[in-house]
C-alpha cells in the first residue's frame, strides 16, 4: 500500500475545507490566484517553523545522548553503591591472604558443598540415597524432610580444614575436607575429600549397601572432560579434568582400597541448584527400564555438569583429590595425588584435627569447671558455625516505594551484582547472610581468626547503598533464592536492622587499647576501620535520618503495619525481634526503646573509632550524641514506668485487643471465617506495658548507673520466675504480660513472646558480668544471678544436643525443648563465649 504523501494529504484537507467551492481556476489571468499565493507563503512559513523544531529537538537528543549521556543511565540512590572506596580492594584483602581463602566449604545449604570465592565457580558436592516414608530420596540439600538423626562439623578452622558427621537412620557419614598447597598448584591450591560410610547395626544375613554420589560442575557452563579410563574406574582414577583461566588446568582423582560399584552421568544445565531433581530422574529413567538404581552412564554433549556414582557394601571410605594446575607429568600428578589419599591424607587430618583442638583452648580458655561434654558441644557449634560461612554472589530484589514514578513491568529494583562472604543462622532453614545475626555471629570469629572477621564485616559494608543503608536479608543467586518463600524475597529501603555489627567494632577498637592484638593485627584492624569509617557514618546517618522519632533522641523502628486486620500486634520485622509487642496501633509518635540503646551503642562506638584514628572533631560529634543517648534523667523520662521498674516503649497503645473468629460475607462468593483483630478500647499515647528483652536493653547498655536503686528492679524482673527467669535461661517476654504465648495470626505461633533465646541471654549476662565487678550494693547479687543463668543455659544447650544431635533456634521456656529451626548454629554459638565468660569488657 503506498503511503498517501504530506501535500496529497494537505491537498485533501484544503478541499474538504472549501464545502461546495468549485476546485481553484489554474488561468494565470485568474483573479483567483492571490489567496492560492498567500497559501503556498504560508505553506513555506510553516514548514521553516517546523524545521525549526525538529533542528531544535536533534539538538536536544544530541546534547542527552552524546555531551551529557549521565541523564540517561542514572540509577535510583537505592540501587546505586556509596561512592566510598570499597574495603574489599585493601591489601589486606588481596595477595595470599585472597588465594588462601579461594577453595571452601562454601555451599552451607548442601551436606556438603565446596566452591571458589569467585561468581562463576567450579563446584563440587555430594549426594547420596537414603530412605524416606518407605521409599528411595536423594539427600543432598540440607532440609529436615529428611529425617537425619544429626549432622554438622565438629571440626572446621574456616580456612583449611572440616570434619562433619552426618546420621541417616542406620547410615553413619562422616566427610572430611583438607586443602593444600604445593609449589606447582594452581591459585589456591588443592583440595580433598575423605568420605567414610559405616553403619552400627550391622546385618549378618544381608550386606547394606551405600550409593553416594560426587559431582563436579562448571557454573559458567564451561564443559568438563570425562576422565580418560571412566569406563574402567580400576585402572584409570581420574574421574574427570577441564581447564580455567583462573587455575589452568585441572583433574579430580578417586582413589579407594574397598571395592565398588561405579557408573556416571553428564549434564548440560544453567540450573545447577536443581541437580538433585536431574539425577532422581537419570536414575528413575534406569530403574524402570533396568530395575537397578544406577546412573546412565551417558552425558550430554559437552557436559558442565559431571555426577559419579560410587555403590559399595558398608564399610567404605573412598579419597577424592582434586588437583590444580595438573602437570604433563603424569608421575608428578600421581605424587599430588598421593600426598592427599591414602595413608597421607590420614596423618594430614589428624595433625589438622588436633590444631584444631589446641587453637580452640587457647582462643576460650575453657575453665576446669566444664565436663568432656560441654567441651565437645562447644567445639561442635563453633565448627558449625565456621563450616557454615558461605559465598554468594547476585543481586539483591529491592521493593519499588507505593509513590515510585519508574516504568517497570516488575514491583522490584535489582542491586547491583554483589559477592557477599558470610556466616548463616541455620544451613537448613536461614543458609543466607541476615544482617543483624551477623553482628553476633563475628562475636566469636573475631576471636578464632580476625582476618576472617573482618573479610566478613568489610564485604557486609561492601552492600551499602548511596543513602547509607544496607539490605538486611541477603538472598544472592539461585541457590540462596531457591530456599526463600517469595513474600520475604524483597527488601525495603525504608526499613532497618539492628546495628550489631557495631558490638564487634568495640570488641576490635577495646582489643587495641588493651594491647589484645599482634602488631600485625593491629594495624590491619587500624586500616581497616580508617577505611570503613565513611560507610559506618553514612550507616548511622541513615538511622538518624530515617528512623528518628519526633522529638530529639528518639528512634523507632519503621515499617509496622498500620493497617492490618489480621495481626494481634503488627509486627517490627526490622527490629529482629518480629513479633515482640510494640504499640498497638503503629504511628510515627512511637519510641523504641532497644532501638535507641542500639543508637548509642553506634554513637559511642563511632566516638571510640574517631579517638583511635585521632580524628577530634568527628569525635566530638559523636561523643556528644553518645552523652545524649546515655542522659539516665532522659532515657527515664521517655522509658521509665516507676511502678513497675521497668522500661518500656512509648506509643499508641490499648490493652484490649484479641483475635477472634469471623464470618466474612463478600459479593458474589460464600462467606469466609477468618480470624481478624478486634480492638475494644480506643487507643491512647502511653507507655506499653509489656514485660520482657526489650525492657532490659539500657541494662544491657549498661545505661543504668551501679548504685541506682533501678538497677535492682532490674534484677527484680531477671530473677522473678513471674516474669523472665526460668531453669532454662530468661524468656523473652514475661508470663504477666497480656500477649504471653499468644498467637499473632492464625498462622503465626508466637516467636519472641515466650521462648529462651540466645542473643538476648548472652546481652544479659554480659551486663550481669559487669555490674558484678563494679562497685555498687548489688554487686554480689548480680553476681548470684549471673552464675545460675549461666550454669542454666550450659547444661540446658548441652543436654537438647546430647539428646537431639543439634543446637536450637531457641528454647521452650517450660521444658527446655529445642525449638523452631535446628541446626541453628548462628548466634545460639554464644554458648561457646557463655561457657569460656568471655564478653565485651567496654
């Protein structure tokens, strides 16, 4: 169809315009010429002026894209990094100490994973068949549908070394991961993995048999080549090779003195978090077809993932050794491959085990005092804590704000791509870096290695944005993302989390005054707080900024619901205590009473870094917010309720409220019964009475001055058993309060309101501990307390795992059950520092 031109179209619209006009005379003596000359002028006039504009507009899309292409790609400030040099690219951080930490157990949502500190890594794992409800299931991530009786490292030095015992019914694993490096390895050196399989009830009539399963797969998709003789596992032991910019190339060995059975197969996926899926079906396709459970021994045209079944009748133990920068040679190779099996890897193993034994007394210095079982619980949390740290590497989903002008098919922005080296609460429920257990988590590997501690924190500052806030929930790759509900998988930028992070920088900062520290370590600790100080300013000038209450020195914690029907009390998320009782109608006139302690502890630990880097007049800035925050007369007046001693938050608060059931009738639909909130009683700005850790943050912060007749009514509410105290350690929230045990929603059991949890439990003895070494009349009294809380969370940690296997989320308040998540060897590894009395002496 041809395209009817400008002027036939204008010449179209001139004539319609006429009505019933005769078409213009073309005689050139026509007296009707004139107005056809006044067009055709006009006609010129108007296509200048529209020359005009489209130069005009060129103009402007030239100066966008070309003299000024910036306005085109800015960023929102909530997706754009703090312009502040980054503490990953110290020194301190590259070298050997970056090498040194390339190869780990990384993967703490698997049994057992290793990988690279490095985006696109190779990784390897281990999957092995166990039985479920009757039928055949693939262990391999860490979930409690499995039914394992236990599992974690009793061991692990966060660098070199892990041992880890994992208990599936009668099956008994035990996995051991050793680094080395030699003159000719490649970046960061070699690895191997020991894995034993036994089982304590043995069958004389019929041998048990294990199928386990080891993988090794390319995350960028590069192929992996089949070892030479895989068909022929006897003769040849190289399961497989491939080749790296970043290590050259490489081979992975099997070596074994048992017989068994082997078979493989190859994959060709992005997906590797679904390997398990991939390798349930290669076998199912085998059973139904052969009737036996054995992989295909086939693979997919340049596989990046290679997965090697080893079958064997119980006992086994089998070596594999993973060898870089392979040499042509093959004696040479054969020789690496010798000092990390056999005989060798064995003496290699035991000299790390019992490095591992002596670091842990001489970093704890456990008292006489304890047993042989409280020991062996205590090295077992810490190696589960040190063999969970992780690696990951994506980007962040960040919520669009309800007022947000961007056009965008999605209600989220992406971070940036970011790599975040952490510590995790849980492996098989929280294998992903939380920003408030953190703070807790470096309490105690600060002390077992302070560069780790500070790699840590440093890539923890590393996410902070151009505001200076930092997402408090970490879900980075496939992986991590793949063990998140979608509901909790965005973060919001108006929301916070506790600063514990500050807890270790005063640890650091006392250490140096106190000469705790090597020369060396001192002066790493010295450039790295030089360097982190513009983040940690930007951070606390967040909180001030967004978190601040209406009147000076008040804070609260922003993102309540303010609006809900289904909550009993809405809860603060951002706080980290969840569903701990606030005000009951949520509004900008509350005060938190822990979030200001939380301040003042940044204040005056930015005070203390400012005086160590003699920066004076950022010190006094923040010397006198910490004079602010710490005014007793003040935190008493917005805190204090003097009838009851104890200290509360402020806010828009009734007692009466319930949920109760409902029949709810919509148009066009039956009617539903739901359980919603009912409020009885109008609101009313007061203090909320409610009872519990929150009441004790300014003992915690040891606000309270020793000789105030307070700082007994605090240890009235610690040692009453009608309020905190229990046998098992101090429940989160008193048994007088309205909301004790209650429900927040139909679905939600109550989590802070009841249980022993143990952050808040070694807070409370660390200032028990102080104020029993301070002058004062009630020195000897906190004392007392001091060690029956302590004696009771020891033999109450080390009794759940003696019986259960694990450490706990947290404590039933009045039998002393482990609860919620288990494998919970985040901040409930406090038991550790609990055990050796080691807190922050500030």
């Amino acid at each position: 169809m041809t395209r009817p031109s400008r002027r036939n179209t204008r010449s179209k619209t001139e004539s319609s315009s006429d009505g019933d006009q005769p078409p213009i005379n073309q005689n050139p003596n026509s007296k009707t010429r004139m107005p056809a000359r006044r067009n055709r002028k006009f006609s010129r006039i108007l296509s200048l002026f529209l020359c005009g504009l489209l130069l005009v507009a060129i103009g402007l899309s030239f100066n966008n894209y070309y003299i000024n292409p910036m306005k085109k790609t800015v960023k929102p400030r909530v997706v754009t990094p703090l312009p502040a040099p980054r503490l990953m690219d110290l020194p301190m951080f590259q070298g050997e100490h970056k090498e040194s930490l390339y190869w780990g157990t990384y993967r703490p949502n698997v049994y057992f994973g290793i990988r690279a500190r490095t985006p696109q890594s190779l990784v390897a794992g281990l999957m092995w068949i166990g039985v479920t409800d009757g039928r055949y299931s693939m262990r391999h991530v860490c979930q409690d549908s499995d039914g394992l009786k236990k599992y974690g490292w009793t061991h692990h030095n966060a660098r070199d070394y892990g041992r880890q015992v994992l208990v599936d019914q009668k099956l008994t694993l035990t996995t051991s991961f050793l680094k080395s490096k030699e003159i000719e390895s490649g970046y960061g050196g070699d690895w191997a993995v020991r894995i034993e399989a036994h089982t304590e009830e043995v069958n004389k009539e019929k041998a048990e048999t294990v199928h386990l399963f080891f993988y090794m797969a390319d995350e960028g998709g590069t192929a992996l080549g089949l070892g030479r003789g895989i068909s022929d596992i006897t003769d040849d032991h190289t399961l497989a090779f491939g080749s790296r910019d970043d290590l050259g190339s490489w081979q992975l060995h099997l070596e074994s003195k048992d017989d068994f059975g082997f078979h493989y197969a190859g994959f060709k996926t992005q997906h590797i978090h679904n390997l398990s899926d991939l390798v349930q079906a290669n076998l199912g396709i085998q059973a139904r077809n052969l009737g036996r459970l054995q992989l295909s021994d086939t693979s997919d045209y340049a596989p990046n993932i290679l997965v090697f079944q080893i079958s064997a009748i119980l006992p086994f133990k089998a070596d594999v050794a993973f060898i870089s920068k392979s040499s042509d040679s093959t004696s040479r190779t054969g020789e690496r491959v010798k000092i990390l099996t056999g005989d060798s890897l064995t003496s290699l193993l035991e000299q790390k085990q019992k490095q591992f034994d002596d670091k842990y007394q001489r970093c704890f210095n456990m008292p006489n005092e304890l047993n042989a079982e409280a020991i062996t619980v205590g090295k077992a949390t810490l190696g589960n804590l040190l063999g969970g740290i992780g690696y990951f590497y994506g980007q962040s989903k960040i919520s669009l704000p309800p007022s947000s002008n961007l056009v965008s098919g999605d209600n989220y922005l992406s971070y940036w791509p970011a790599e975040l080296y952490t510590a995790v609460p849980s492996r098989p429920f929280f294998p992903r870096g939380f920003l408030w257990d953190e703070g807790f988590h470096q309490l105690l590997i600060w002390r077992w290695d302070v560069k780790i501690s500070l790699d840590i924190i440093g890539h923890w500052l590393d996410l902070m944005n151009a505001d200076g806030w930092i997402p408090r929930e970490q879900i980075l790759g496939a992986e991590a993302l793949s063990k998140v509900p979608s509901e909790f998988v965005l973060q919001h930028p108006t929301n916070g989390n506790p600063p514990t992070l500050f807890l270790v920088l005063r640890d650091l900062v006392s250490g140096i005054k106190k000469n705790k520290f090597t020369a060396s370590e001192t002066n790493d600790i010295t450039i790295f707080l030089r360097r982190a100080f513009v983040r940690l300013d930007a951070w606390l000038k967040w909180f001030n900024t967004t978190q601040s209450g209406k009147d000076v020195g008040t804070y609260f914690w922003h993102g309540r619901d303010n609006v809900t029907t289904r909550e009993l009390n809405p809860k603060s998320l951002s706080s980290g205590l969840d569903d701990y009782p606030r005000a009951s109608h949520p509004s900008e006139d509350e005060r938190h009473v822990d979030l200001r302690c939380w301040m003042h502890l940044a204040a005056d630990c930015m005070s203390s870094i400012s005086e160590l880097l003699e920066d004076r007049h950022i010190r006094k800035e923040y010397g006198l917010t910490a004079k602010l925050l710490s005014d007793f007369e003040l935190l008493n007046q917005m805190h204090f309720d003097y009838e009851s001693g104890a200290y509360f938050d402020y806010g828009n608060h009734t007692e009466k409220v319930r949920l109760s059931w409902r029949v709810v009738e919509a148009a066009g639909s039956y009617p539903t019964r739901e359980f919603v909130r009912e409020v009885l009683q109008k609101p009313t700005m007061r203090l909320v009475p409610h009872i519990g850790y929150v009441s004790l943050f300014p003992f915690m912060d040891r606000l309270i001055p020793p000789k105030s007749w307070i700082l007994e009514k605090q240890l009235d509410l610690i040692s009453n058993t009608s309020t905190l105290w229990t046998k098992y350690g101090l429940r989160s929230l008193a048994r007088t309060s309205s909301i004790y045990m209650q429900r927040n929603t139909e679905h939600d059991p109550p989590y802070w309101r009841g249980p022993v949890w143990m952050n808040m439990n070694y807070m409370i003895l660390s200032a028990l501990h102080y104020y029993s070494e301070v002058d004062g009349p009630y020195r000897d009294r906190a004392k007392i307390i001091y060690n029956d809380l302590r004696n009771n969370l020891i033999r109450n940690v080390v009794r759940n795992y003696n019986e259960t296997g694990f450490i706990w989320e947290q404590y039933d308040q009045k039998k002393g059950k482990g609860k919620g998540a288990r494998a919970f060897t985040g901040w409930t590894s406090l038991i550790v520092l609990i055990m050796s009395q080691v807190y922050s002496d500030s």
